[in-house]
C-alpha cells in the first residue's frame, strides 16, 4: 500500500475547493494525497472539486468501493513510480472538466470503471500507458484530449490491456503522444495501443 499524506477516507465527504488555481495540495513526494476505500457493505462516495493536487506520489487511489467524482482540479507534478491516479478494480472514478498533466509515473491507471469527460490528459510519461492504462476496467473518454504523453514502452497516450475490460472513446482528440520513449525498439502504439495481457 501507499502513504497517506491526509487520513484515508473511509466515510463519503465532499471536498470543495475555491479553484484549482488558489489552492493546491500536496507538495510531499513521499506520500499518497487522498486513499479512499470502503467494502461491500459501505461504499464511500467522495466529491473533490476546485483543488490542484500536486508534488506527490499520488494524487487518488480509488480502492475497493470508492465512488470518486473530481470536478474543476488539476492533478499535476507527482513522482515516478506510480501513476497520478490509480483506480482499484472494485473502485469507480468520474473526472470532469479537468486536467491531469506533467506527472512521471503516468497519469491514470484504471482496473475498475473509469469515466472521463471534457478534460485534457497531456504531457504525462510513464512506462507504459503514458497518458491512461485500462487494465481490464470499463474506461469511457467524452469531449476529451490526450496529448503530448509518452511511455517508454506502449501506449504512448492510451493503453487498453487485456480481454475482459471495454474502452469507448467519444469526440475525443488523441495527437502528440508517443511510444518507446526510451528508444531501445521496445514500443508500439503513439497515440493507442491494444493489447490482449501487458
């Protein structure tokens, strides 16, 4: 598991900012921002809006029964290592109207069910999957851009891996990314990659 910088949240909260450009959290690379976890008996439901989330080894883990809707934040600067949000196969996340950028452990990875809409995933890089990794989860993109990603391997701005998941893409702009970022002949897929296991 990962360190919290706040206490894990284990009961639904809304956390409403006053903009993502007058306040940011984080800024410790050593720990985790927001864990959210919950279990089949209590699912936890978490809103975050107006804040940027940054410097930090992860902005949001959606674990086993979070529901985490993020609205108007930035998600920027988190180390490598792991991506800037990661959500579990049991967790769900709605990211809307917003950017996740310039992180170095790639920018989103979902096993669980993931819907993103109206929002730029741009200039992340990663080892595989710069911009998104589905991982057998149900991704969703609308009215979305990824941009300028890359990954050392595949799926420079998306990878879709594995047989079980479903990755629908809708009025979304996928330019710029690229593949085998380190250059030793290794990756494929600039811009989108499938693959049936990695």
């Amino acid at each position: 598991g990962s360190l919290s910088l706040l206490p894990q949240i284990v009961d639904s909260v809304s956390i409403h900012g006053p903009g993502a450009e007058l306040l940011a959290v984080g800024d410790n690379s050593v720990f985790s921002i927001f864990t959210v976890s919950g279990s089949s008996s209590s699912r936890v439901q978490v809103e975050l809006s107006g804040l940027t989330l940054r410097n930090s080894s992860q902005a949001i883990h959606a674990v086993a029964y979070a529901e985490v809707v993020a609205s108007n934040v930035v998600i920027s600067g988190n180390s490598p290592g792991l991506p800037a949000i990661n959500v579990g196969g049991l967790g769900t996340l709605q990211l809307i109207d917003s950017t996740v950028s310039d992180n170095q452990g790639g920018g989103i990875y979902s096993r669980g069910d993931t819907q993103i809409i109206g929002s730029t995933i741009w200039s992340n890089s990663g080892t595989d999957g710069g911009g998104i990794v589905n991982d057998n989860g149900t991704l969703t993109i609308s009215n979305s851009t990824i941009s300028g990603n890359e990954a050392a391997e595949s799926g420079g701005g998306l990878h879709h891996r594995g047989t079980m998941g479903t990755t629908t893409l809708l009025n979304v702009t996928i330019t710029d990314n690229r593949a085998d970022a380190d250059g030793d002949g290794s990756g494929q897929g600039g811009g989108m990659f499938i693959s049936a296991n990695g």
